[in-house]
C-alpha cells in the first residue's frame, strides 16, 4: 500500500468518528425496525435491507463475480440460491439445516469467512441471516433475483450530513481556486467547503454524496466537476453549481449537492471503488477521470452537460490510476499508476502510444505541456521525470529536490512552471522548460497531498494530510494565507519547550 494510504487504520478510526459526530439524520432518514434479543427484527427480515449489507461486509471479498471462491457467485440473490458446488445452501424454514447459516456459526475448520481472513460474523449478523432463512428465505417484493446487490446497496445508501464542527482534521485530498481567484474550494468530509484566501474564513458547505474528493475541476462556465468516492465502496464524478442560493447558518452559506438538482447538474458516472483523479482541457469540452478500477473514462462534454457522452473507457495500466492530465487539444490522455508507470493515450486514435517506466516505483502524478510535446511525472522514488509523450517516450531529464515521495504535479496556466506537492511538507516551483528548481514553499505541517495554481496563474496553493491549507505568491514565494480547512476545529497552539 503506497504511502499516500498513510495510515490505514488511523484513517479508519477518523472516518467512523467522523460519521458518528454528524448531524445523524441522513438526507433520507431511514426507518429502523425494532430488533429481539437475537438481533434480528421483531417484523420480518428483509433480504436487500438486512440480509444483503451482512453478506456484503464478510462474503462478497471471496465470492464476488470475478473470484467466486468455491465456484460460489453471491452477488445476486438468484445466485446465493443457486450456491456453489454443493448446490443451493438454503433450506427455507430450516436455518439449522441450512449451509449457509452452518458455514457462519460452526466451530470447525470449515467456518466462514475462513480463518486466515478474518474473525468470525458476530453473533447478532448471524441471528438476522437465521432469522431470515426460518422465515422462508424470501427475496423482497419488487426485486429481481438477478440484480446486482453491490448496486442495489448503493443506490439505497443514503449519506450522513457532515458535521457542523469537526472532532479533528480533515485530510485534504482536493483544492481549486475559484474562477476569480478570490476563493478556494477543499475536499471536506461528505462535502466541498469553500473559503476566503483574504480571510480564511469559511464562506460556504456544498453537501456531497462521496466522503472524500479526490479531483476538482472548473468548467469554462463556472460549474465544478469533482471526483471522489466511499473507498473500498464506490466512486462517482459529479457536477455542481456552487454559486447556487441555500439557506444561511452563522454567516455560512449551506448548499445540498445531494438532492437539490438546482446544486446537482450532472452525475457523470459511478463505480465500485474510488475516483481518484480528474483532468479537463482548458476548452472544456473533454473531461477524463480515472481510478481503484484501473481505468479511465473519456467523455465528450462539448454540447454541453446534458448531452455529455462517454465516448471511452481506457483500460491501460495494470493498477489504479493516480494522476491523470489531457492535452490542450483534447487528443492525448496522459496518466500515472500504481503499477509503477507513466501512459500516454491517443484519445482520436483510441491507441496506447507511450509507457514511460523510468520511476520504477508508483507513479503518484502527471503533467502535461499546453501543445503536448511534454510529459512530465512524479513518484515514490521523489523524482521529477520529463519524456516525449511520442515516439519511444524516452526520458528527457530528471530532477531531485523533494526530500520524500512525491504526489502531485500541476502546470501554470499562465507561465512556463510546473508546480510539485511532497511527503517531505513541501510544493516547489520549476521550470517547466529546463527542469530547474524555483522557490521550495514552506508553511505546511504534514504530507502535502495536493497542488493547484490559480487561474491568472498568480498565486499556488497546497493542501496537507492535517488539514492544513497555505496559499503563496508564485512570483516571490511570499506566504499570503495559511489556515485549517476543517470546519469549526479548535486547534492547540504547541506547548512550550521547557527549558
């Protein structure tokens, strides 16, 4: 797991805290049947409302479409019933008899999910599936036996409202100077929050169904796509109007980017795992995003949101895809992977034309020059690497100067720099031209996992795993503004060394 996942489980933790301080009532309250001693509830066991999420928690790992341990498919009800090479495992009306149940409960060797993949299903998840099966082991009115219960699961999930005031920081995965270059828009938790570089003072919540955002792109007509996603669970780009009205709360501007179609443009797509990189051409009228599910997905915006189309779905690279960035004409996709490689894609020729592996190590970012005759990429092995994105895609030159891996690289819009984020709590400046190293950016106390320029390419900002965000001048590397993007948070002022 590359460093940029630092802290698996401490992220864990931070997540489940962060959901159950949120204000709880979901966009969509759901209600919750009373349960026995057992469990299980006392009105009846629905397949897709409490059986299914069980299943999916501790089976579908093992017993998905694609591993199907066992020869057992349980992505549909129509295939649980069908079972694997024993045949159906349920016995309606009788859950002692049944295999299904007798697989999550017994003692033996044989227990499901096996041993050597984690604990047993708690007793209480087990009572609800016994329940389910003495009660007939019915499929809900309505739902097609052969629907796909990831799907189903998500399409009924309804996300928290983030809370009013964060218990810690949140990590900044995501920033965007506004078009005026007056604001920036943070990835926060189940939410964009916008501030005021002047101030630093939170001007604005745009609620989202994704925890986390990963990319955010401006439109040429102000509209804001973001990628993100629920890891491990799915991932979607979306479009908003964050210049939409919503109702005022302490002087901040709350907007409901989940059900409000006025907030809402446009929901591009969705997949099983997070989105984790976006690029636009400057024209806007192509927008790629990539992912956890190794691809990237092209589209044509250029008759506008409505009408969008997927015109590709690019499967080039053997593991996630980090980074991406188009060329200004649209015609050449560049992306960085896991797998330990940069790519170049002929968008018009629908070709892979170059694989740049000279990190060998994870490619966490790419850049690309406005006419397309550079490549350039950053990585765990802390170097800046710029190659002809044509031909044999040889290496052109290097440069060192991050003390630590390296997770983003962005191109000035307006100046021939490149501007890089590191673990090392730095972003430097270069010259896109010959490589040479600018200004190093201090003001950041942790992983500066994202980079942006603004769009009179003026000011750079950078944004950290404590949450932490600090804007410069890209002219002399003065500090403009440096704060916490994370809503009401009380921060300690460090102690004082003793003497």
């Amino acid at each position: 797991m590359p460093r940029w996942f630092r802290s698996r489980t401490a992220r864990a933790v931070a997540c489940a805290l962060l959901c159950s301080v949120s204000q709880t009532a979901p966009a969509q309250p759901e209600k919750k049947q009373p349960e026995n001693k057992t469990g299980a509830p006392t009105k009846g066991v629905s397949f897709i409302n409490d059986v299914a999420p069980i299943l999916k928690e501790n089976c579908f790992a093992c017993h998905d479409a694609k591993k199907k341990s066992g020869k057992y498919d349980m992505t549909t009800y129509e295939k649980i019933r069908a079972g694997g090479v024993n045949g159906d495992p349920v016995v309606p009306g009788k859950p002692d008899l049944s295999e299904f149940h007798e697989l999550l409960v017994t003692a033996e060797q044989r227990r499901m999910p096996p041993r050597d993949k984690g604990e047993a299903v708690p007793k209480d998840k087990t009572a609800v599936i016994a329940q389910w099966i003495k009660e007939g082991a019915k499929l809900d009115a309505g739902l097609d036996p052969k629907a796909d219960l990831v799907k189903e699961l998500r399409v009924r999930w309804a996300p928290p409202v983030p809370p009013k005031v964060y218990p810690f920081a949140i990590i900044v995965n995501a920033v965007a100077f506004t078009p005026d270059n007056k604001q920036l828009v943070v990835g926060g938790h189940h939410e964009l929050t916008v501030w005021d570089i002047a101030t630093g003072k939170l001007t604005k919540r745009i609620y989202t169904r994704a925890e986390r955002a990963y990319g955010l792109a401006f439109l040429p007509d102000g509209k804001l796509a973001v990628a993100g996603g629920r890891p491990g669970q799915e991932g979607d780009v979306r479009v908003y109007n964050i210049d939409a009205k919503g109702k005022v709360e302490d002087g901040v501007t709350i907007l409901d980017g989940v059900n409000d179609k006025a907030v809402l443009l446009k929901h591009l797509f969705d997949v099983e795992d997070s989105v984790l990189c976006l690029a636009v051409t400057p024209d806007g009228k192509t927008l790629a995003a990539g992912g956890c599910d190794r691809a990237v997905r092209v589209f044509d915006l250029s008759e506008g949101l409505d009408k969008a189309k997927l015109v590709q779905t690019v499967e080039n690279h053997a593991d996630w895809v980090l980074g991406c960035a188009l060329s200004a004409d649209g015609k050449f996709l560049l992306t960085a992977g896991r797998d330990k490689t940069a790519k170049v894609w002929d968008v018009k020729g629908k070709e892979s034309v170059v694989t740049f592996p000279e990190h060998q190590n994870i490619v966490y970012g790419v850049a690309v020059k406005a006419d397309g005759s550079a490549g350039f990429s950053v990585g765990a092995d802390k170097q800046l690497r710029t190659w002809k994105p044509n031909g044999e895609g040889k290496q052109v030159k290097n440069a060192g100067g991050h003390g630590d891996d390296v997770f983003k690289i962005v191109a000035n819009p307006k100046q021939p720099l490149l501007a890089t984020s590191s673990a090392d709590k730095t972003v430097r400046l270069w010259n896109m031209e010959t490589l040479a190293a600018g200004k190093s950016l201090a003001g950041l106390g942790d992983y500066v996992y994202t980079v942006a320029f603004s769009p009179d390419g003026e000011l750079v900002v950078g944004g950290s795993y404590d949450g932490g965000v600090a804007v410069w001048k890209v002219k002399d590397g003065a500090l403009v503004k440096a704060f916490n993007a994370s809503p009401g948070l009380v921060t300690k002022e460090p102690e004082p060394k003793k003497k």
